[in-house]
C-alpha cells in the first residue's frame, strides 16, 4: 500500500513534443538522466542481479562458513514450488491485503465525497485532512508496539468488548494467536497507515469532475448518494484503478507490518506470513540461493503487474 | 412554492442534517483513531518502565523527567548526535533523491530521445521490486568497497528514487506545458539554466510532498543502517531506539524506549504540520480532470 | 510493449551470469575465514587499540567498574585505546556485523581487527567450535586451569568446542530458581517455609500435583507458555542436532505435554514471555516464575509492586506482593542468559585481554562486588560459598531469604555438554511452533512441521 504515494495519471492532452525540433536537445535527455541510471547501476542492478544469479547455486552460511556456490540449475525453485508453501504466502499476502484495502477504499470514498461536497460544507476540512494523514509518519516498529499492548489478551480491547459483555472474561479472544486477529491487525493497520493517502487522491479526482454535471443533476433532483453513484464514481474510475493498482504493488511489498507484528513468524501456523517475509526468512539466514530463488518468483510478479500498469496507462492515453 | 417541493426541501434539509452527524461523527472517530497512537505514544514516555510493562494507560505516569535523563545520559547513546546524524542522512536523501528525481523525470518528459519509451518503462519495473531483493547484496558490496560507517551508503543511492521519478513524471505530465520551456529556449536560456531556475520552481510543490516523504522514510530507516554503521557517534536514531531494546535487564526500561520514539517522532511531527498544507495539497497535484 | 519487456529480461539475465562470476569471485576469497594460524603470527608487541564487539553497555559498565585499570573519561586502558563497537541484537544485527568482521579479520589493519568479543550461551559454539576458528583459546591467551579453577563448570562448558578446547570466560552465573509466592504457599500447601515447598516440587510429578491443588483453589501454577522451557531443556539427554539431524529431546517433548496440559486446564496465564499477560500474573494468580539472579531484582520486583517506584511506589511489604516472595531450587537446575568474553583470533592485544580476563572473571573480590553492587551471581565458587552462608546478605524482596544458597546448588548441578551451535535458533524455532498447539489453532504434527520448516529456513543444512 506503499505504494500510494504516487499520484494520478497521465493526462490526455495531446502529445505536443512530435511536433517540435527536440531532436538537437536530445542528448540533454540522456546526461539528465544519467546519474539516476548510472547510480542505479552501481548500487541497485549489481546487488539484484547477483541476487538473481544465486538463485541457481546452492548457497549459504552456516555458522560462519560458507557452503557453496555450488550450481544446482532450478533445484532451488523446484524446493520453492515443492511444498506448495509459496502458493500459501502468496495468499496470505493477498488476503491481508484485501482485508486492509477494502476499509481503505470504502471511508476514502466516503471522506473524499465528504469533502467535496459543496452542501454537506464539512467545517475544519484542512484539520481533517491534516489529521487522516499522520498515522502514515510513526514509524512502524513503534505502531506495531502499541497494538500488541491494545489488543493483548488482557489489554483494554479486550476490557472494553467485556464491560460490554460481548466477551466472557474467562475466555478473551486472543487477537495476536488467532489467524483472523492477526490477519485482521494487519490489515487494520495497513488500513489505518494509508488511507488518509487515498483520500486527498481520490479527492483530487472528484474535484476535477465538471461541476455542471452535479448542477444538472441538482434539477433533476437527484439525491446526494444518487449523484455520487451515477456521475462521481463513473467519472473518477481511472483514478480508482490507479490506486488499485498502485495499492497491489505496495501489498506484495508487504513486509514490516506483518513481519514486527508477528516477530517475524507470521503466527499462528505461518498464516500471516507474506511473500516479503518469506524472502527476509531467507535472507535472514544468508541462504543466498533460496531467497535468490524467492526473488526472482518476486520479481517475475512485480513485471507481471507493471505490465499490467503500463497497459492501464496506454489505454488512458488512447482514450 | 409549491406545496411537494417544500416537503422536499424540508425533507432534503433533515437528511442534510442527519447525513452532517453522520459524517462528523465518523470524522471525529477516524480523528481519534488517527492521533491515539501518538497520545499513547507520548503517554508511555512519561510512565515507568513496570508500568508499561504491566499493561496500558491512558494516564500519564511520573516518570517523564526521569526517562529523558536517563534517554540523554548515557555516553554510548548520544541522542543528541543521533539526531543529528538521522538529519543529515534524511536532509541529505531527501535534498538528492527528489533533485535528481525531477531531474530524471524532467529529463524523460521534455526531450524526444531514443530510447525515452524503454528508460520510463525501465523504472516503472524496478519501482516494483522489492528493497529486501537487493539488500543483502548491497551490503556485501559497500562492505567490500570500504564504505562501514559512512554516510554516502545511506544517502547517495536514494538518487535513483523510482517512486519519487514517477511522481514527478506524472505531475509534469499535468503541469508542466512544453511551451514554457520552448519560451524559455527562445530567451536564450541553457538546458540545465532552464531546469534549475524555471522547472523547479513550477514543481515546488510536488517536490515538497516527495522531499517529506523521502525524509520520514530515511529517518525511520533501521535495516539497512544498522547493518553499516556501528560507530556510536554515526549511528543514526533508529539504531539507538535497537540499542536501547537490546540492552542488558540491569538496564532494560520500556520507560526510555518510548522516550526515546517519542523524541524521534517529534521533529518529524513538526516538519509535518509544518509542510501539511503543501503534503495535503501536494499529493493531489499529479490530480486529473475527470 | 512485450518485446521491449522481454530483452529488458534476457538483458538481466546476461548481465547478471557476468555479474555473478565477478560476485562469486570476490566473495570466494574473503569467504575464508581468519587463518586460526592468525594468532601465532600475531606482532609480539601490544596494539594501541582494543576493540570490543559487544550488542550493549553491560560489560562496558563492568569494566568501568571492576578494571581499575581503564579510564572512564578517556576509554584507556594504559596507553591502549578501547574502542567499543556496539551493534544491537534486534533483527540480528550484532551476530551479522560480527560475521562480517571477524570474516575480514586476516586482512583488517592491525587497529581495525576485532579483538575481544562478546557472546551468549545460546549460540557460542558458532564461536568458539574448532572449525569456526575465530576465538582463542584461553589457554593460548595466557589462562591458567589453576586461574579458572573457581569457575563454574558449566560456565566453562558452554565455550568449549567439541575438540574439548575453552575458547570463551564469563564474570557470571545465571543459576536460576524456582520463585513462589509466600501468600498463596500458605494458603494452598499451609506452609512458606522453602524447605518444605522444594519437597512438594522436586520432581516434575510432585510439580504437577501442586499444579492441580494450586488450580483447586484458583490460583495458577505458572504465569506462561515457556517458564518451565529452559528448565527442561537444559536437561536434555542428548544435543539438538547430530549429524545435521534434528532431534526432539525427551525432556523437550516432556515440556509440550505438560505446557499443552496446564493450559487446557487453566494451570497457566497462557501468556508468552515478556507479554504483559505473563508479568500482570505477579500481581494476580500465578504462584511461580522461574529465574536467575538477574530476573528477580531487574524483572520480577518491578511487577510485583502495584504501585511503581517511578510513581512513587516504595519497595516494600504491602506493596502489591512485594515481599511476599521466597524461592526453592524447583524440580530441576538450570540456568538463563550469561556474557561470554572471547579474544579473537588475530588481535594483538593478547596480554591486556588476557588480564582483563583474570581480573573480572577470576578474582573473588571482583566476584563479591559484583553481587553486592549488582546482584549479579557471579562466576566464583568461593565468593558466591561466602555469600550464601552470610546470614546478612537476605533479600528484601524474598522476605529476607538469602537466595544464593538455593541458587549455589543449582549451578553446581547444571550440566551443559549437549550444546550446539544451532541451539538459539531451535530452541527459538521450537518453543514459537507449539504455541500455536498451545493455543489450538493447530495439532501436534502441523507444529512439529512448521518447526521444522523455520529450523530448515535458518539452517539449510539440518534434516528434520
């Protein structure tokens, strides 16, 4: 969910640059670009290229030795795939992460329609605003913290749901060993971290809407929901995707909610265990082949969404 | 007035209020949802190390004086440094990832070169790859190259953000017209001229929102930090907030851990509010017109 | 669009076979570790800098307080300069930098070498086996067996690899005791008295018997999951890996059993260690924790006060069940935590570690300091002798028991020659699977795999 940050997409202006003399300008591009790549290069490509070259030895440390590099081809991939527990993280990623976008989306609809909304006229909008954001700058070892005191098994959650007599005293629920709380947690703080993001997006978009529309709906007597569903959210659709999409890659990057949450072990029964998590097990263990292997499974997912991303741009442009 | 629209009007008026006590009070609910941790937070700086222990409070302890004595006295945690040094990493990331980011983002949005389509595209790849996937590779190599205990491993690689690039590739997309710099060509002005005194300016607010970003990120930043420096005046504010939790049970207090999150979210709080209005803005501006 | 992906790919992955044989290359040649030779060659003269790996201030502090020779203000010690290398334990970073250095260590300027190093019980055989070659042996480093004489033996057993070589010393004992609450002793057994609590705890069935009357009348036996752990697995019959084996000791499956059964019938507070569940039950129900020198006066003290003492709360009698506490040797010895100090292979600064050694491990006026400033026990048979027979040295907190008697005992019986280098990450990996049998969100065979799976994660070699 991360991921967010990035803003809406291209426009649809026409594309100017064919009919201008650039081509004399052109090796400005390059040096511009040049030390993004050139730094990239050097301290990015190389790590990860190792990284994926491992992931065809066996190799690791043990204790302080190393074992290996000895190739073995795709055995490490057929260790990965072998035991279906790759599928298992993957799901688990997914899961956590629906579990936390679904909330994030709904209340931004909701905030952003709410803010926009020229006759609710919400006072203190800026504050608001202001506000939703914030949880996003606490570090999230530090939030993890505090929800395992909150949500501990005799801690004030659970005091509250038995004040209220929704739970048995003698028989808390255990958020932090059941896979629903975890997942749930998660998820809730996943939600908790990012939505404030989506909603100045999805704002943005909803004031970009042509204002006559709402005007004319105004006449016809269309209520305030009707309106939202029939003009608001057709209208603002591409901005919705991108945040899906932008949301997807910042859930299969899931890594330090879950992983500082759980300590790391993904409990109960390895249910809360991400993808990223997986890798971090690895890497962990300095088993350069397996989280080699891990990495490449990662990586081959990551195109496959940029794909997808690029195909979602493209198609705004053709519109 | 005729008669049904009057009760439609009155009736439009009581659902107004009734959808106004909606929206307050959810607001007013995701307000507090938003600022309980930094309460909590701040609270349990102020409690002893048993009490935190023991549970949860909504109360402030006595032991706020204590805590920051004990946070600041010791010769092996130099907070004082530390923040300095979380600064300087941030400060310093912050200033050349969105620099060059622009740079690179500008460098793709203004001229047509061979190659153009491949780079943007290039990026948008490696923006969805993992940090953790190369970490441990860097580490080896800025280990082998002589580089513990230096900053330019924290902070010279932020200046390939492909997050931050495409920000700022989309915000120039949407505001920033290719005519401008064709003026500003016919003016006499030179490529990199044009960047730094008409580019940036027309970006500052998008550069504002990724400059906050990118200086939360690196200030919260621990792994890979900790894994490069161990020179107790280098180390930045996470590694101490580490040390302090590995510390021996002589010496173990919950009570400074939180004093000391709570003195490492503060600044970051200010800067915050303080560039609230071009974050809450800023995010927005890369915002399409329907 | 595809095509621009797909060379973008074989790109990749032609320059990464390139860059890899560059990789493997380089990393081939510091991939070996320190030459165990290193130390022979070392130069005859000192060098003018010590530098200490250590994850936090504790032996640094120790040394201010017990090396006279070291300058607080100005870090020396003579004319050697000591440089402390601090590098937490959370996410492993202590263990990694140390790796990373101590692999460096034949090629680091003489000044930048790793000199002496600290470690913990859990995981020292990584250090100080033959095979790993980085620590000396304290023989080597100019310990005698008459200056060690005093020690403990298990405290020497943990740093001797399997060539039967001590590559490691430490200045304290962790002996741990069964601690219980007086109140609910008199009220359940109708008596305090820890004499006659050791005879209705002194095997693990008697143990369990007191569990079910404890439970009778409300209270709980233990506060957690893992009280007991450390008690049965340091009394285990056999090590946890043989030949790349995993093997599930007896006494270990005995702690499932018994942990499974307790929280099915409510002996327990089913809290894990640390959690808050696991200390509110010194306030509450929990008859018993388990514990060392160090977990009484730095841990349980503090939970036991209902008012704190950063609220003003004193130390005393009244105070939540401050004072109501006594502690008996419980069913079997054990111990729990420990600073081992190894010298490096290669340092150059032999001597001055060498008397450093003595004088903060082998010195009994070092060791009566110690657990008269600190609490701590420390390693020295004749001093911690002295102290639990002095009728003075009674504890406050334990209605004036003196617990080093108790405490005494249990270090002479520890026995710890089944360690292995895999032990912290096993006995990590272990104990986190069966909670989730505990808690019955899986059976017995899931989390026997799920153990086996981390354990194959942190240790790719291990067979399960």
């Amino acid at each position: 969910m991360q991921a967010t940050t990035a803003p809406a997409e291209k426009t649809v202006e026409p594309r100017l640059k064919r009919n201008r003399k650039s081509i004399s300008y052109a090796k400005w591009g390059y040096y511009f670009i040049a030390p993004f790549f050139v730094v990239y290069a050097v301290f990015s490509l190389y790590p990860l290229l190792s990284t994926f070259y491992y992931s065809f030895f066996e190799y690791y440390r043990s204790g302080l030795k190393f074992i290996g590099p000895n190739f073995v081809g795709f055995e490490n991939f057929k260790t990965l795939f072998a035991n279906g527990d790759l599928v298992m993280y993957a799901k688990n990623t997914l899961i956590m992460w629906i579990l936390g976008f679904i909330p994030q989306i709904v209340f931004s609809l909701l905030l952003a329609a709410w803010f926009t909304d020229v006759r609710l006229h919400i006072r203190g909008s800026g504050f608001f605003k202001t506000v939703i954001y914030m949880p996003n700058i606490i570090m999230a070892s530090a939030f993890a913290m505090l929800f395992f005191t909150l949500f501990s098994d005799k801690g004030p959650i659970n005091d509250i749901f038995i004040s209220l007599g929704w739970m048995d005293a003698a028989r808390p629920y255990q958020w932090l060993a059941t896979t629903a709380g975890n997942r749930g947690l998660v998820a809730f703080m996943n939600f908790l971290m990012w939505y404030g993001n989506t909603t100045i997006m999805l704002m943005a978009a909803i004031m970009g809407v042509d204002p006559g529309l709402y005007e004319a709906a105004e006449i016809d007597g269309a209520s305030s929901t009707k309106q939202f569903f029939s003009i608001t959210l057709p209208l603002i659709r591409p901005i919705l995707l991108y945040v899906v999409v932008t949301s997807m890659i910042g859930g299969i990057q899931m890594f330090d909610v879950p992983q500082i949450l759980t300590n790391g072990k993904g409990l109960p029964d390895r249910t809360s265990m991400s993808l990223v998590m997986y890798l971090n097990n690895h890497l962990f263990s300095k088993n350069y082949g397996m989280a080699g292997a891990v990495s490449v499974v990662l990586f081959i997912i990551a195109a496959v969404l940029s794909f997808l991303v690029f195909r979602f741009n493209t198609r705004k442009e053709e519109r | 007035m005729s008669n049904t629209q009057a009760v439609r009007i009155r009736k439009g008026r009581s659902t107004l209020t009734l959808r106004r006590v909606i929206a307050y009070t959810v607001l007013i609910l995701l307000t507090l949802l938003s600022l309980f941790s930094f309460y909590v937070l701040f609270i349990n700086a102020t409690r002893g190390h048993y009490d935190i222990q023991k549970g949860f409070s909504f109360l402030p302890g006595r032991a706020l004086m204590a805590n920051l004595n004990n946070v600041m006295s010791s010769s092996e945690m130099p907070v004082l440094r530390g923040m300095l040094n979380s600064f300087i990493v941030a400060t310093g990331s912050a200033a050349l990832s969105v620099y060059f980011s622009t740079l690179t983002a500008y460098g793709i949005h203004a001229y047509q070169f061979k190659g153009n389509n491949a780079a943007f595209k290039f990026i948008l790849l490696i923006m969805m790859v993992p940090t953790q996937v190369s970490a441990l590779g860097f580490i080896s190599l800025m280990n082998n190259w002589g580089l513990r205990n230096s900053f330019i491993p924290l902070i010279v690689p932020t200046i390939a953000a492909p997050m931050t690039f495409f920000f700022m590739k989309q915000y120039m997309e949407s505001n920033l017209p290719l005519e401008i710099i064709e003026a500003a060509r016919i003016d006499g002005s030179g490529e990199f001229a044009t960047f730094n005194r008409i580019v940036l300016p027309m970006t500052k607010p998008a550069i504002a929102v990724q400059a906050i970003f990118t200086f939360v990120a690196n200030w919260n930043n621990y792994f890979i930090p900790s894994l490069l420096i161990d020179n107790k005046n280098m180390k930045t504010l996470p590694i101490l907030m580490a040390q302090l939790r590995s510390a021996d049970w002589l010496k173990f207090d919950l009570g400074q851990v939180y004093m000391l999150i709570a003195l490492a979210i503060l600044p970051v709080v200010i800067v915050y509010l303080c560039l609230s209005r071009f974050i809450v803005g800023g995010v927005a501006l890369g915002g399409v017109k329907g | 669009m595809k095509k621009a992906l797909a060379v973008l790919m074989a790109l990749a992955m032609a320059s990464s076979l390139l860059a890899g044989c560059g990789a493997s290359a380089s990393s081939a040649s510091t991939a070996a570790p320190a030459s165990s030779t290193a130390s022979s060659q070392a130069a005859p003269a000192e060098g003018k800098v010590l530098r200490v790996y250590c994850w936090n201030e504790e032996f640094k502090s120790r040394v201010e307080a017990y090396y006279p020779d070291y300058n607080k203000d100005t870090q020396m010690i003579g004319d050697t300069k000591v440089e402390w290398v601090i590098t937490p334990n959370e996410n492993n970073a202590y263990q990694n930098a140390l790796d990373e250095a101590l692999l460096k260590q034949s090629t680091a300027a003489d000044d930048q070498k790793v000199d002496l190093f600290l470690i913990e019980a859990d995981y020292a055989l990584k250090y100080t086996s033959a095979d790993a070659g980085v620590a000396m042996s304290v023989q080597d480093v100019g310990l005698t067996d008459a200056d060690m004489a005093d020690q403990f033996q298990y405290t020497r057993d943990v740093v001797t690899g399997e060539d039967g070589v001590q590559r490691g010393i430490s200045w304290q004992g962790c002996p741990g005791v069964m601690l219980y609450r007086r109140d609910i002793a008199k009220d359940v057994f109708g008596t305090d008295d820890p004499a006659e609590i050791q005879k209705l705890v002194s095997d693990w069935d008697k143990f369990d018997a007191a569990a079910e009357k404890l439970s009778a009348k409300g209270y709980k036996m233990l506060p957690g999951f893992d009280d007991t752990y450390r008690v049965f697995s340091n009394n285990v019959s056999a090590p946890w890996v043989t030949d790349n084996k995993i093997n599930v000791d007896p006494a270990i499956t005995q702690w499932v059993e018994q942990t499974k059964e307790y929280t099915d019938k409510g002996y327990n507070e089913k809290g894990n260690l640390w959690s808050s569940e696991w200390s509110k039950g010194a306030t509450d129900k929990a008859f018993c924790y388990f514990g060392p020198a160090w977990f009484i006066d730095y841990c349980l003290a503090g939970y036991t006060m209902e008012t704190s003492e950063a609220d003003g709360g004193k130390a005393e009698l009244g105070n939540g069940t401050y004072g109501e506490w006594a502690a008996c040797a419980g069913p079997q010895g054990y111990f729990w935590g420990g600073t081992w100090m190894c010298a490096a292979e290669g340092s150059d600064n032999t001597a001055l570690i060498a008397d450093m050694m003595k004088t903060m491990c082998c010195n009994a006026d070092t060791a009566t300091k110690l657990a008269k400033d600190v609490n701590e026990f420390a390693n020295n048979k004749t001093a911690m002798k002295a102290l639990a027979e002095d009728t003075s040295f009674g504890s406050n907190f334990l209605g004036g028991q003196n617990v080093y008697g108790a405490m005494y005992d249990s270090a002479e019986k520890i026995v710890m020659d089944k360690c292995t280098a895999y032990d912290q990450g096993l006995n990590e990996s272990f104990q986190t699977a069966y909670h989730d049998y505990f808690n019955g969100t899986v059976d017995k065979d899931t989390a026997y795999a799920n153990f086996i799976k981390t354990a194959q994660e942190k240790y790719p070699e291990l067979k399960g």
